[in-house]
C-alpha cells in the first residue's frame, strides 16, 4: 500500500496540512517538538482510529477546536481510494471513498500500517498488557472482518463484568443472568485464541529468522501462547468448550473478585531467547533488537495474511538503530512499499539517496 | 449576554438527551419553535400529550396500541402457532413492512445488556413464557437484534424454551437483497458466507 496524499485539519499541532508522500523512501525531519511524531501518529490513526499514546480522543484535536480529521488517499494495488477519519464531540466517523461507514470500526484496518517507535522495548520488557495489544492490534490490521472477534470480545466481557460488579442485585436470578455472557464470551474467547496461536506460530518463524539476520547469532527466539485457562491444541468448539468449563470453575472467585478472570484478557505471550524467559532475563540491547523483530513479524504477517504490503511507519526510531538494520529497514521497503521515517538529522546512509525529504517546524512541513 | 432566558435554557435541556439529539440539533430546534406561529407549536405540544395520553402496551404483546390490545392480536387471521419475539415496538413495523410474516408477536421492550443495568427481570420474559405454557404456539421465532446484546438475549431465551419442546428459530443475517455482492460491507458479507445455506 502506498499513502499517497496526507490531508490533516485541527490534528494536534496541525491546523490545516496537505502533504505528498512518494512510493518508496520518505524521509521526515525537524528538530524535536515540531510535530515529527504527531504526523506519524495521525496516519496511525488513520489506520487503527486510536492512537499508540493518547488515551482520550479529544487530545487528538487542536487546543481550542471541536473536530479534527486525518484523510488520506491510497494506492492498493492498482486501485485508489480515500479514506477519512473525523474526530467531534460526539465520537469518531469514517468515510471510505466519500460515503460515510455505518460504523467508523468498519473502516478499521483498511489502510494497513505498521508503527515502529522507540516505546516498542515493552513490546518484550513491558507487563503482559503490552503483549495483548500487540495481539490486538495485529489482528486489526487484519481488516473489519477479522477484528469483529476482538470487537465481540470484548463487548461480552464489558457485559460480564458490569454483571459481576453488583451481582448480589440479581439473587437467585444470577445464574440465569450470567449464562448467555458465558456463551457470548467462550465463544468470542475461543475466536480470540485461535486467531493468536495461529497469529504466533507464523511470527515465531519470521522473529527466530530476522533475529539472526539482525545479529548474525544463532540464538533461538520461542514465543510462546500461555493461556489462563487449559485448552487443548484443539479446534475452536474444543476450546469453547474448556473456557466454558474453566468460567464455571471460577464462579467463586470471579464474584468475590467482581471482574472476569478467564479469557483472553488474561493470556500472557512468553518470549524465550536461548531458552531463557525475555522479560526478566535479557539484556536491554537483547531486549530492543526482539521488538525490532517483533514489528518485523507484524509487518509480515499482515503481508502473508492479506496479500497488502503495510506503509512502514518508523518513529525515531533509525538512530538507535545500527547500520545494518537501518539498511534492513530500508530494503523492506522495496518496490511497491512505503516507509516514512522521522528523525532529527539525516542519517549517513540517506545523504544523496533517494527517496524524498520533508522538514517539519512548528506544524508545518515543507519538501526539501 | 451569554445565556438564553430561562424559559429557552429550559426547553433546551428539555430536548437535549432525546435520542439523537445533543446540545447544538436542542439550541437549534428551540429557536425554530420560538420562531414558528404558535399554532404550530401548539400543534406539537398536544400531539405530544394526546400520544401520551391514548398510546398504552398492547396486554398481550406489548406493541403499542390505543385499544387493550393491539390490532396484531385482535386479528383473527393472524398464525396463532407462530410467535415472533422482538426487541421493540419500531421492531413489529419493520416485520410488518416486510408482509411476509402471518404470525403473532411478542415485545421484549430491549435486549439484555448488564451496562445498562438490563437484566431479565427488566424484560418481558415471564409474560412470554405465560403465552408458551398455553400450548397454541408450535415455533417461536426469535428476532432480536444481531448484536452482542441481542444475540445474548437470543441465546438466554432459547435455553428458557427448550425445555417446552417448542422449535426455537433465529432469523438469517447476511446480505441486503438487490445489492451487489462488491458493495456489502465485509462484515455482514463474513456473515453471510459463514451462515451459507445448501440450494
């Protein structure tokens, strides 16, 4: 996918932007606080509708305006369309060639991204929540129809556990209550499991590779799916099964807790290197290199899954990068890709090369 | 002056919350209202009242009727061994307009959503299951919406009923009629494809 044109209005420290991007190389510069970041992230959200670091969508939005929007027109393969993401006070919507989505989720994981940025280090240094949205957000790119089972999910559990909260309301009625919550979350959950295992097993390939590409060394990167409930390797039904089972073993718990304690929110990703456990045991340089690869594997895996090559967005990240996994970097994205790359100065190996140059200062850009 | 008077403030807030209308659609039917001739206005308000006043549940089916019970019920040619359960009221005109169902109806008035603080003792499940124990219904149809709160609602009732031995059905979801196949959104087509049927 190519994103061939950037148009921004109240976005951040954005008033008003139209820029154009080339297929290939795009290199993006400005001294820090200038709006580098905010220019990546608003093509992020482009893609995901949320942001990798705001949680609240009105801080999206430009001090003193109500609605903001992110459009953008992209090349997939032969065809070209428009994609616009609006933010108001009343929520998100999306457009997809002009006409409005029904749902703006529906629009979710149509452009195809995938966002390198220096917090990436908890990707394998993080809590398991990191993993999770990893998990997530992988499955997002997949498209709308893919991500309805995370979408499904997790609107089960918001139901399950508002029932939880006050479950002494129902009284005998309880059981009667809860039970249609189970069956909507065992199988949304089972849906949710079987799309990261398989997710998994096609990055534990691509991560053990690029991690020896990356550093020349045979050590052998595991990663490994550790639910919370057991389940066998079966198919979905099977595992529906187990975490229905597993639900109502939990029940006690589950009430005194007040909160849903079986499921894929719970799920952990375990990263092995050499055997040894990632998190606690590798050294920070370990540590970088693993989620370089990690968002190596995304980016593949969207690739393989959908046949869409993602726009590789790279945030600050090329200067702690060494020389050979900038080049890396670089030749992934070959003919018919994309990368935009953000950084503070221009790097030694782009000095005369091709791909085109932006400089960034204060909300505006320019092409050098 | 920053603010209306306080009658205006007043019937602001009154319609702001309405279903689909926030603080900028009230300001904007509000002063509308104050510029049209009273009449009008007049017009709307006991239109308002009289509905109000004369619309009531329907005692068999909870539809909205003007009489004891609605015209759906009160209709003699109506399959009485067909029942088909909906969420609301604006649900049985949109089975109506369809003209391809001859059986009754029943009005959940919702669907079961925890958030919301909807459970199954906010519905009208007892009453539904009052009407099944008389033995006249032979297949209860289940249309509530394809949701995660209808779909849950969906799955409760149709435990509620097995026992009863009456055949439970849920209406299909999939593809809008006349469209083309490249213009379904990817969900509903997944859907479709997933709930394909043999020919």
């Amino acid at each position: 996918m190519i994103l061939e044109s950037l148009e921004l209005l109240n976005y951040r420290n954005y008033p008003e932007l139209k820029i154009e991007f080339i297929e290939g190389n795009n290199l993006i510069l400005g001294r820090n606080a200038q709006g580098k970041s905010n220019l990546l992230e608003s093509i992020y959200f482009l893609s995901h509708q949320k942001s990798f670091r705001a949680s609240r969508m009105r801080d999206l939005v430009l001090e003193g305006r109500e609605n903001a929007y992110v459009k953008g027109v992209i090349i997939d393969d032969e065809r070209r369309f428009s994609l616009k993401v609006g933010i108001s006070p009343g929520g998100r919507t999306a457009q997809l060639n002009g006409q409005i989505m029904e749902t703006p989720g529906k629009a979710r994981g149509v452009f195809k991204c995938v966002m390198f940025s220096p917090d990436d280090l908890y990707l394998v240094k993080g809590d398991p929540s990191r993993r999770r949205e990893f998990m997530d957000e992988t499955v997002e790119g997949l498209g709308p129809v893919r991500a309805q089972v995370t979408a499904d999910y997790r609107r089960a559990l918001k139901q399950r556990n508002a029932l939880l909260r006050d479950w002494e309301k129902y009284g005998r009625a309880l059981e009667d209550a809860m039970d249609p919550w189970d069956d909507a979350l065992s199988r949304a959950g089972a849906a949710v499991v079987v799309e990261r295992r398989k997710m998994l097993s096609a990055m534990s390939e691509s991560v053990l590779r690029s991690y020896e590409e990356v550093t020349g060394a045979e050590k052998k990167v595991e990663l490994g799916y550790r639910g919370s409930f057991e389940a066998g390797p079966g198919r979905r039904e099977e595992i529906e099964k187990s975490m229905r089972q597993a639900l109502s073993h939990a029940s006690v718990r589950e009430r005194k807790a007040r909160t849903t304690l079986v499921g894929p929110h719970r799920d952990e990703v375990e990263i092995r290197l050499g055997g040894r456990d990632t998190r606690a045991l590798a050294s920070q340089g370990e540590q970088r290199t693993l989620s370089f690869c990690l968002r190596i594997a995304q980016k593949e895996y969207l690739e393989s899954e959908t046949g869409r090559v993602p726009v590789m967005l790279l945030d600050d990240v090329f200067s702690e990068l060494d020389s050979q996994r900038r080049k890396g970097v670089l030749r992934a994205a070959g003919p018919g890709a994309q990368s935009l790359v953000t950084a503070t100065e221009m790097p030694a190996e782009k000095q005369g090369g091709e791909g085109r140059v932006f400089v960034v200062e204060k909300g505006s850009v320019s092409v050098v | 002056m920053t603010r209306y008077t306080e009658s205006v403030e007043n019937l602001i807030e009154n319609l702001c919350g309405l279903p689909g209308i926030g603080p900028k659609s009230a300001q904007r039917i509000a002063l509308h209202l104050l510029s049209v001739p009273s009449e009008e206005t007049d017009r709307l308000a006991a239109a308002i009242v009289s509905a109000k006043e004369n619309v009531r549940y329907c005692s068999v089916c909870f539809n909205i009727t003007e009489q004891d019970t609605c015209d759906i019920c009160e209709d003699t040619r109506r399959d009485r061994t067909v029942l088909c359960v909906v969420e609301e009221p604006r649900d049985v005109i949109a089975i109506e307009r369809s003209g391809s169902y001859r059986g009754i109806y029943h009005v959940l008035g919702g669907a079961i959503s925890p958030i919301d603080g909807v459970g199954p003792e906010e519905l009208r499940f007892a009453e539904l299951m009052g009407r099944l124990r008389q033995g006249q219904v032979g297949e209860l149809v289940i249309a509530t919406n394809p949701n995660a709160e209808g779909e849950a609602t969906a799955m409760y009732l149709s435990r509620m009923v097995r026992p009863l031995g009456i055949t439970v059905t849920r209406i299909a979801s999939g593809l809008p009629v006349g469209g083309d196949l490249e213009y379904a959104d990817e969900v509903t087509l997944g859907r479709a494809l997933e709930h394909r049927t043999p020919l």
